[in-house]
C-alpha cells in the first residue's frame, strides 16, 4: 500500500484540532487560543518530536512505521475504526483487531487520564501493563519497561523472582493458581497459535512449578478483591482493586484504592509525595 499524504495529513489536523486538552487529560491553561490541541501536544502524546509530527500534517517527511502509526493512533485518541483508516492512509495494513490488539479504546483512556491521583493501570488479557499512572509506577515500579513474553506478569512470576517481592509472601500460593487457571483460560479462548499458546508452552519448557499447576487443570480462580503490595521503602499496603472490562479489546483498567482512615490510606497519600524516590 501507497501511504496518501494529502489524506494523512489532512486527517491528523482534523482529528487534533477536534480534541480538547480535558479529552487527553491535559490542562486547558489560561491563554489557549489553538481550537484544539497544539501541535506539541500532540507530538508529546504520540512520544514523538514536535518537527517530525508537524512535517506529516504538512504532508512532507517520512513514511511512518506501523509502530509509529500506532503511537499516533493512540496519542489522538481514536476509535478503532479511525486507527485502521489511518493506518490505510500511511499505506500500512490495519493491526487486528481482538484480543491480540494493544489499541485502548477512546473510553478506557478518558477514564485513565482522570485517575492520576491513584494507582491505575490498563492491562492486556494477558496481564501486560499498556499504561501506568504515576502512582502505580511508584507503587510496583514501571511495568511497560519490559519486552518479549516478560511483558506478561504472569510470565513475570514464574520466570523473575523480583517480580514476587511486590506481593505478601501468603498469597504467592493463591497467586500462582490465579495467574495459571487465568492463562489456561485464554489459551482455550484463543486456540493453537495464539499469543497465550505461545506464552504457555514457554513456561510449560522454562518452569516445573508452572508445570504442575497447569496440570491440575484448575479454571476460574479469580483475583481477590483485595490485595497486599510491598514497598520496599513503606511496608504492606492492603488495597481494593476495582476493574473494569473494555470487552471490545479485552483490556482491563484496574484501580487500586485504601479504605479512608486507614494506614494504607495513609501509606498512599505519602507515596503520592516520595514518587519514586528512595525515603532516607
């Protein structure tokens, strides 16, 4: 496929100038006068320069990538439909759609974007982390750092013993059936050759552990509505994990939250001010 450039363009400009700071979770500040959103930031969502973004809405520069594509896609905001038809216009064949899609939904990322005062996250059937908020990269570190199969967590846990330390020691037993019965599930789901296939038959080679809860043939553990993350700098924080379904995609936005008044409430509101940094 030929990538349209006139089309490209004139598709991008439209779609910026159509969103509104609140849309993306930015502020509108005092002195806008852009229609829509700047050029910067867009660019800045897209995880891109502002001159290479600026270059494709004036139709010049380079044929994005499909991963470049997809940045954009999803710096804008757009539905599914709207990220095949730019794909189409930067002379890419859509991505799939399903299960296997990494696209979150305009819906899913307006909600996101409004929870930056808590730990949130948007995770893929498979437990990869697409978004964090800064709350939960100070709560668990960044999740959206890894690559390969290591993007799952429930890879994560049999293959990285770091990967453990971020829970309570007695409920890695419930944990360990939880992320197997989930796995064993989406393979059945998704068949032979999926991405979940694939996944288990790396940890049916790399873990007996793996091995012998996959062979008790378990389904329907489901996460507790609880769960106890450790901090390395502020101990056991006892957190209600909220989650909503985007069933369209798969995904899965999972809020974390204290009871008010409690320690881990208290715990939170210091994370909130520490970040990532270390306490002397």
């Amino acid at each position: 496929m030929l990538i349209d450039r006139t089309g490209l363009a004139d598709f991008l400009r439209r779609r910026r100038e159509s969103l509104q700071p609140e849309d993306v979770g930015l502020p509108r500040g005092q002195r806008r006068r852009t229609s829509g959103l700047r050029r910067e930031e867009v660019a800045s969502l897209c995880h891109m320069s502002t001159d290479y973004y600026s270059r494709l809405e004036r139709g010049r520069g380079p044929q994005p990538s499909e991963q470049m594509t997809a940045s954009i896609a999803q710096g804008l905001h757009l539905s599914l439909d709207e990220r095949d038809h730019l794909f189409r216009l930067a002379g890419h064949n859509p991505p799939e759609r399903g299960g296997a899609s990494e696209h979150i939904s305009p819906g899913l990322l307006r909600i996101f974007d409004r929870l930056q005062d808590t730990p949130a996250e948007i995770v893929t059937e498979l437990g990869e982390t697409l978004r964090q908020t800064a709350l939960s990269v100070a709560l668990t570190g960044d999740l959206t750092v890894y690559a390969g199969p290591a993007r799952s967590i429930g890879y994560r846990w049999f293959t990285d013993p770091l990967t453990r330390q971020l829970y309570e020691p007695a409920d890695h037993p419930f944990l360990t059936r939880m992320f197997v019965s989930g796995l064993r599930e989406t393979v059945t789901l998704r068949g032979p050759g999926s991405r979940a296939a694939h996944l288990a038959d790396l940890l049916l080679a790399r873990s007996e552990e793996f091995r012998d809860v996959w062979n008790d043939h378990e389904v329907g553990v489901r996460p507790n509505e609880v769960k106890h993350f450790v901090h390395p700098e502020l101990g056991t924080l006892e957190l209600a994990c909220q989650t909503l379904l985007d069933p369209s995609q798969s995904h899965s936005l999972l809020v974390y939250t204290a009871a008010p008044g409690s320690e881990s409430h208290e715990k939170l509101q210091l994370l909130s001010v520490i970040g990532t940094q270390t306490l002397s």
